[in-house]
C-alpha cells in the first residue's frame, strides 16, 4: 500500500507516538509484541500522520492490535475486517489503512473476505499473523494447522489438511505476497516497508510464536541453529541461496525445484534460480516451497516478497468511473432526477 | 356500425403471457398512457420464479395488473375485469381471478395443440371452444397471425416479428380505451433508435392493432375513463424500489455526504442495487460485496469514514447481517439497512410479498440492541421514509432498519413529486477537529444522548472504537458490571427519545375517536384505505391510521389507540406487530392475517372489518 506522509513543518513522530495509554494485554512472551514494536517503528519511519492512519481489526488475539495503536482504529467482528477495510477505502483514498488479522479470522471464518479483498487489490496493508493455533478461544487447531495437530478439540489428532496461506494468496490474484517472522524484526521491518509502498492489497504473512498455546511451531525457521538450513531469503535479482555457509542452492531440475550443494564444484551460483518477484509462475512455485522443515529432502521456506506486481487497484477504478460518469453526464441535478424522464400536469 | 363509449369509473386490466411475451413492456406503457389521461391507478406486476421457465407452461407466466380509474384508487385491485391471455397457460393461471362476467382477450394462435398440452389442458380441450368460459365475454384475436401478416414486408426474422405480438394487442386496448398511440410512440423511438426495422416493426403492429379494434365490427363497444380527482400539479409515474433509489440520493444531496451503498444480489432488493449504479453522476458508490455480511461490514466501513452509508437486502440477508448490525448500533455509527421482504422462513418464497421480518428487525440480534425501525407504505411514500430513515440514522448516530415489501417495491402509482428545494436539508454533526492535544472523548455524547461522528482523517481525534463493551465517554474496553448496564440503558434511551424527534401519529381518514381503528404498517395501506372509506360511506365510525414509525413508536400511539373501541391490524404474517403492540400498550387488539404470498384483498378485509362492527 502507497500512503501519504505527514506534513513536514512537525516533530517527526517516533515508534512510542503510535502507541496508546491502554495496557497491551498479550500473554507475556507472545509474538505479538515483536510485531507490535515493529509496526510501531516502521510507522514512524515511513512519517505517518497518526491523523491519516487507521487500522482495522477482525477478532482474535492479533485483532486486539488497533487498542494498542495511537492511530483510528476498528476492532470488528469475526472474520470481516476486509469488508470493514474496503468500506473504509472506498470512502477515503488518503488514510493509510493497515488490516490485522489472523489464521482462524482471515481464514476460517473469514476466509471468503480474504479472497475478495485480495482480489480486487483494494489499497490496504495486510498482515496475516499466523501462529497456527486458536489462541483468544484457549487452544483449539486452526486452519494452518498441521494435519494430526493434537488440541482440545482434535484430543486424536486434526484431520483437515491445512491451508496454504501464501499460495490462496497467489490463487486469489493477489498482487503483493511476501513472508516475515516475529523473530527476525530487521527483515520484519524491510517487508513492512515494502508492504507499504505497494499500491495495492499487500498480503503479508508473519509466523507468530505463540508460547503458550503453540510453543515453537516455527522454531525450526526462526531458531538460529536451523534457520540456515530451513529457510531462503529472498531477494529480487538474486538467486536463491541459502545454507550456514551460502553453500546450498535452489536450481530447476526440468521443471521442478531441486536443492543442490554449491560446495560440491557441480554447481555455481550461476547456475541458480533467480529470484524474479514480478513473475507469476516462479512466485507460484515458490508458494509451493511448503515442506515439512524435518523432512530430509525439503525445500527452504521462502521469506521476502515472493511476489509484486502493479496492477490497478479497486478503488481508483471506482473513483475513475465516478468521474467518467460526471463527464459523460454531467454533474447529476437533483430535480432532473426526482422528476425523471416523463412526467404529466394535472 | 358505430361503436358506442361507455364511461367506467374504474377497470382492472391484467397482461398475462409468456416471460417472453413482453407483458412487463405492455403493461408499463399501457401504464404511462392511462397516466397522461389524468386516472389515478396501482400497478403490480407478478414474475415467474424462474428466470427462463420453459415456453407455454405455466410456471413461464408473467403478469402484469392495473387498475385504473376516475377516483382515488389505492391497490392494483382484488380481481380483474379484463385477462389479457396471450396464451393456454396465461388463461389457465389467471382465470380464477378474473371477475364473473369479465373480458378475455385472448391470443387464438397461443391455444394451439402444443399450447393446451404444455398449459396442461385435460385431453388438449381447448377452453374457447369447449363453453367452459360462457360466463365471460370472450374476444378472440389471431394475434401471431396478424402480427406476421402485418409486418410480410418487414426484413426482420420471424422470432423478432413475433416478438411484436405484444405491440398488438396494446394497440387493441388502446382502441378499447379510447387512447392516443402518441405516448407510445414516442417511448418506442427513443428504445429503438439505432434499430430502425425494429421500431417499424413495433409501430406498424401497434397501429394495426388499433386499427383492427376500429374496423372489425365484433367489438361494438369502447370505453372511456375520465380523470380522477388528483391534487393539480406535476406528476410522475413512480415504482417502491425507484423511490428507495431517489431518496437516498436526495438524502445525500441534502446532508452533502457522499452516498455509499454495499449490497449482495438478492430478489426482491437488487432493483435498488441496479439504479443507483446507473447514477454515479450523483457522486454515488455502489459495491456489489461478496456476501450479505461483506456488504453491510464494508458499509459500517464506509460510514465510519463519514459517507451515507446503505445496504439493502431481503429477509434471508438481513438474517446473516444480524451480527454486524449490532456492531454498528455498539459503534453508534449512521447506516440504514433496507430490508425488501419477501416470503419466508428460509428461502421461502423469493418473488412473493409478505411482512414476515418485522419481529427480526425489531429484536433479531444478540444482546440488547435496540435499533430504530421506518417502514414504507406505498410506492410513492418510500420516497419520504427512506428519507427519514437516513436522517435518523445520521442525526441520532444510529443504524436504522428500513422495511418494505415486495408488494411495495414492485408496485407503481403516480407521484405528485416535491422540488428539490421544498425538501429539508439534513444538518451533520461531525465532531470538530482538535489543535490541543487533549485526549478525545469518542462516546461522549449531547443532550439527546446523540456521540459526535468522528471520521477517520480528522486532525486531534485518533480514537478506537469496536465491538467490546465501552467504557462511558472515552470508549475504551471496560468490563465494569455497572458501566456495562449504563452503557445499555443509555443506548436504549437514546433509541427511545428519537420520538422526541419524529411527527405524532395521524388518523389517515375517519374520526379520532370511534369504532373501531385499522392500524397498519407497509404495503397494507392501499387496501386499508380502500375498506375504510367503503365502510365511512355506509356511516361506520372507522378510522384508518398508518405507522412509519415502528421503533420508537410516536409518542401519541397509545392514547391514538385507547379513542377507538377496538383496533384491527391487518399484516401478511401471523401478527407481528399486533404482539408488539399489544406488549406495549397491554391492548387486546384483534388481527386479520393472510400468509399466501399475495397481498390483502379489499374484500377480505372488509368482511373481516365488519365482523367487529
């Protein structure tokens, strides 16, 4: 999403000016308050006008989120948050419109809004934060969740196959789609920025630990000693690279991505995928990169923007429209309507 | 032989044929042209289920009823003086309704073998020959053969010269009717300009139609209906869902917010979503959402931002908008919810009328939510009501639901329309923007119990709002037992003394004290008026009076009610409001209720009336 920036005659705002009075009341080591921080930072960063900002919420432990912001603010209901967003768009082009939801809000019961809002590339900052797990509820499995996930609800073992974020995304014709991590806060704020400067619906989902209901469902990405190993950060024009060394590659094996090791003299770095955000087939495959970490021939798991393109967005065609209505018909006159096209005296 | 004019007061007409008969078209211009002779008149039309059922069986047959006349005429009529049949399964369908002794026109080329058969016609037994009809006067017109040898020159195909059947037969009526082709005419230019054989086509049918009712000497006679009694001034023909669209557009003119209108197909509502998209020349937003609940969550949205805000939906979408609602009445955003009934429960009967959703609109929601509820009476009065629906809803920081009815939104009668300079502008209250720093109070709120409405973009008043419980004046979340039963007292009272604000409620006609009362609410109107003043001119003391206020009721409502010795509700449901009232006004009120999908006859009502009499 393009947004407008602060006026420059003021004090530059910093990340503690987006925050509120109100206590943040996340359980104590949650995820969420990396992510808070980091929107916090990058809103300051970016020169946001508090004025111009809203963020928009569904429910879920991450919806809780616009309490925390200095900034308008909607907490919704379940799921809605995009219609709420668009709605709010379509009446105001200027605010910087971030939208806050979760697994189970943006893809259980709201998954039907997140395919539309993605779409129709309404200008809106999405942040998915997926933690895997249904937290505000106590701990039942959600739709991200891996197949036999034990819970409350599931005490045998889930049987519905999870949902695939990135790759609805890339099927919902989303136009930006990236990933990010709590832990890792530096790339964080890199996406975030990015996020932000796409006009457009920007999709970006963010791995949240959450330590109490689903400790380390993505340890193996985030912890230092694996995340070499598991995970490929991407970077456009670049190949993919990945290894505690750089030393392992991704190459095509004919038409299917294969794992190589660049120590071997086989393969160079010349010889590797490169990294082209702006091609739809490449991003679609890199959506695919979905591997259980702990399988032995898995693929890195993709962090970065996986894939950005300009497309027009909805409410510039709406607005488009609104004028090319008034230019063909002229500016509508009241009594002409009210009276229409035949009318009679008695 | 000359053809003598007899003068009626009033006749119905109903056009029946084929979905693709073009009897909507017929009826519609047999519509504008009673209206240039200064009649009163209903209309209503009455659409098949399905969208293309298959030709000549009678789940394809579409009408179209007028009734016209030179006094006040308030319903399109119980039943029909003529059928226009256009073919077996339009005769079938509609000759129950047809009065005893009344005209059949029919289409002599729609009674074919194949006709009967699909029309379902016992051994194919053809009803104009068989004397079964011999208690009507039957005019038989070939009209698919005179229409094809009128147009044996026409370069036009035979589908498309058959199409123009129906221009024949409204040239008849017109003949019958003593009526001028000109309107027509005129109407057919402007459709067919850029297809010139198509509008040769039309008008040479049309007249010849005309021309075969003057020089045939079966028909001697002619009719001629005289103006009705009608307040002078400038008139328009006028349908439910085109007056929703006109005063919602009037009511953004007059606040100067933009209009924002999010909405989900759904029969009978997606009339007012199809006009105000051909009106984005008026600065209005029209967003076909994915759902019911996408559409009434991007109009909160909308709201928020300080637009107008509308959705509308029927009965079956106003259920799945329930939760959101009550998000917009915690909020105390302005939205207006339009809810088109239809038959119900479930998916019920989609193109049929019925006042079954009164009770949802009321209390269908979680929690206490009370919310304001307008509802219209006529085509014409949607106009106003939807009107004040919007100014309550932006004066009183509030979601309102605005009810009307298939009956109501189907329905054309003629309009007396306002300038728009005779209309009240709407005053806004935003809240002002803030240079000092101090916290902003989202919730405090005015004298009538009213918060300022604070859009997004707005220097000084970043605030959050939500569906959590609010702590009173700042807005924030509390879960304080005792904030939690202010904040639903306060919600209440604010809900309860927008009758402060609203007119006192008025007897429509009769005394202020007598008999017996009929108390009303949509569509039934028409048919109240029409039993109330029968039963006036017989010398009953019986008046009529007509709610648009359901929630809050005028604060006069009970006194109104305990002049009258009895009150009659008459409702097409099981008697919704009847229980309302009588929880309100503990008032043993009596019900006449009809659950079939069609409207109240006048003749039921009456014989229902003068039971209590």
């Amino acid at each position: 999403m393009t947004t407008q920036t602060a006026s420059t005659n003021q004090e530059p705002l910093k990340a503690k000016d987006f925050a509120t009075d109100q206590d943040v009341r996340w359980c104590p080591g949650c995820g969420d308050y990396s992510i808070l921080k980091q929107v916090q930072t990058v809103m300051a960063e970016i020169g946001l006008d508090k004025d111009n900002t809203a963020v928009i919420s569904g429910i879920g432990c991450s919806s809780r989120f616009p309490y925390y912001m200095d900034t308008y603010g909607m907490h919704s209901i379940h799921g809605r948050a995009p219609a709420f967003a668009s709605g709010l768009r379509m009446a105001n082009r200027d605010l910087s419109i971030w939208l806050v939801t979760g697994d189970g809000d943006g893809f259980s019961i709201g998954g039907n809004h997140m395919l539309h809002i993605l779409r129709r590339n309404v200008n809106i900052n999405l942040l998915l934060f997926n933690n895997q797990i249904y937290g505000l509820t106590k701990g039942q499995y959600s739709p991200t969740s891996e197949l036999n996930k034990r819970t409350k609800s599931t005490p045998m073992g889930s049987i519905d196959r999870p949902v695939n974020p990135c790759a609805f995304a890339i099927g919902s014709n989303a136009t930006f789609i990236a990933r990010a991590m709590d832990r890792d806060t530096k790339h964080l704020k890199t996406i975030l920025h990015r996020a932000d400067q796409h006009h457009g619906t920007s999709f970006t989902e963010i791995y949240q630990n959450c330590n109490i209901f689903n400790d380390g469902a993505f340890f193996a990405f985030t912890d230092k000693a694996t995340k070499p190993l598991t995970t490929v950060f991407l970077e456009h024009g670049q190949p993919l690279v990945f290894g505690t060394e750089r030393n392992k590659g991704v190459v095509f094996n004919g038409m299917r991505p294969k794992v190589v090791d660049l120590g071997s003299g086989e393969y160079s770095e010349n010889d590797l995928w490169i990294h082209d955000e702006t091609d739809i087939f490449k991003a679609t495959m890199l959506t695919r990169f979905f591997d259980d970490p702990s399988e032995e021939s898995a693929l890195p798991r993709p962090f970065g923007v996986l894939y950005a393109v300009d497309e027009p967005c909805y409410e510039d065609m709406m607005f488009e429209q609104l004028d090319q209505a008034i230019e063909e018909k002229g500016d509508g006159d009241l009594d002409d309507l009210i009276a229409g096209p035949r009318t009679w005296v008695i | 032989m000359k053809t003598d004019v007899k003068t009626r007061k009033a006749v119905t007409i109903k056009f029946a044929g084929d979905s693709g008969d073009g009897m909507q078209l017929s009826g519609g211009l047999f519509t504008s042209s009673t209206a240039l002779t200064g009649s009163d008149l209903a209309t209503f039309p009455d659409f098949p289920a399905e969208i293309r059922a298959p030709a000549g069986t009678i789940a394809g047959v579409s009408g179209f009823q007028i009734h016209f006349g030179s006094q006040k005429i308030f319903t399109p009529g119980d039943t029909f003086d003529v059928l226009v049949a256009m073919n077996a399964a339009a005769l079938k369908t509609n000759i129950d309704t047809l009065r005893e002794g009344g005209t059949i026109i029919a289409n002599t080329d729609g009674f074919d073998k194949k006709n009967l058969r699909l029309a379902k016609y016992e051994n194919g037994a053809n009803p104009l020959d068989d004397g079964s009809l011999a208690g009507y006067q039957l005019l038989e017109l070939p009209v698919t053969k005179m229409t094809r040898e009128t147009l044996t020159d026409s370069p036009l195909g035979l589908k498309e010269k058959d199409r123009c059947k129906n221009m024949f037969v409204l040239g008849f009526l017109f003949w019958r009717y003593s009526r001028s082709l000109q309107d027509t005419i005129e109407f057919l230019t402007g459709k067919f300009s850029k297809k010139p054989d198509v509008l040769e086509a039309n008008i040479k049918v049309l007249q010849a139609g005309y021309n075969f009712g003057d020089t045939t000497e079966t028909f001697t006679s002619r009719y001629e209906i005289k103006a009705a009694p009608l307040e002078k001034g400038t008139y328009r023909g006028i349908m439910g869902s085109e007056a929703i669209v006109l005063g919602l557009i009037t009511a953004s003119k007059k606040s100067g917010l933009p209009l924002f209108y999010g909405s989900y197909p759904i029969t009978p509502a997606s009339e007012i979503l199809h006009g105000l998209s051909r009106h984005k020349n008026y600065g209005v937003k029209t967003f076909q959402a994915e759902d019911e609940i996408a559409a009434i969550c991007s109009s909160i949205g909308a709201a928020y931002g300080g637009h107008l805000a509308i959705t509308g939906t029927s009965g079956p979408g106003l259920a799945l908008k329930g939760e959101a609602l009550g998000l917009a009445m915690i909020l105390e955003l302005p939205l207006v919810v339009i809810n088109i009934q239809r038959g119900g429960p479930s998916t019920g009967l989609p193109t049929k009328t019925e006042q079954s959703d009164l009770l949802q609109a009321m209390y269908g929601r979680n929690g206490e939510c009370p919310i304001p509820v307008i509802s219209a009476s006529t085509p014409a009065d949607a106009f106003e009501a939807i009107f004040e629906a919007c100014r309550i809803a932006i004066q009183h920081m509030t979601p309102v639901v605005f009810m009307s009815d298939g009956f109501i939104s189907n329905g054309s009668e003629p309009w007396k329309f306002p300038k728009s300079s005779e209309i009240p502008d709407i005053t806004v209250q935003f809240a002002p923007p803030k240079e000092n720093g101090d916290t902003y109070l989202p919730y405090a709120r005015d004298e009538r119990l009213v918060r300022k409405w604070a859009v997004p973009g707005t220097k000084g008043l970043a605030h959050r709002i939500g569906g959590l419980e609010k702590e009173a004046e700042t807005g924030n979340v509390s879960y304080d037992p005792a904030n939690h039963e202010y904040m639903t007292k306060i919600r209440e009272a604010k809900v309860e003394g927008i009758a402060e604000f609203i007119p006192e409620q008025a007897i429509e006609i009769g005394p202020e004290e007598g008999d017996l009362l009929i108390l009303g609410w949509g569509s039934s109107y028409g048919v109240i008026q029409s039993v109330v003043t029968t039963l006036l001119s017989e010398g009953h003391s019986v008046a009529h009076a007509q709610l648009r206020y359901i929630r809050p009721f005028p604060k006069n409502l009970g006194n109104l009610l305990k002049g009258f010795k009895q009150v009659l509700i008459p409702e097409m449901n099981t008697g919704q409001l009847a229980s309302i009232i009588r929880n309100k006004f503990l008032l043993d009120v009596k019900q006449y209720n009809k659950i079939q999908g069609t409207p109240i006859a006048t003749s039921e009502l009456l014989h229902a009336a003068k039971e209590l009499l």
